[in-house]
C-alpha cells in the first residue's frame, strides 16, 4: 500500500495468492486511494 501511495503508478501487478495478504483485499485497498488505478491480478496457485 505504501508504494501505491508514495510512488504514484500508472498499474500495479498483484498476485491473488500473496503469503501475507490476501491479493483482492489488496486491490480493494488500493481502489480506495485510486479508483483509477489499473490492476493485473495473476496467480501461480502458490507453485512455480
């Protein structure tokens, strides 16, 4: 969220299946301080 909020992106790429957070909670968050923030949600279902 801090670098969301210092840095100011254009997009930001989230992973859905973060090991401390929950990656849509994430992008609600960040729609909170930027509606018109592009997101691109991926998961590698914790596998490589």
């Amino acid at each position: 969220m801090r670098i969301v909020e210092d840095w100011s992106p254009d997009a930001v790429l989230v992973d859905i299946l973060m090991p401390d957070r929950d990656g849509l909670n994430f992008i609600m968050d960040t729609r909170h301080l930027r509606d018109s923030l592009r997101v691109i949600a991926m998961s590698g279902g914790g596998r490589l």
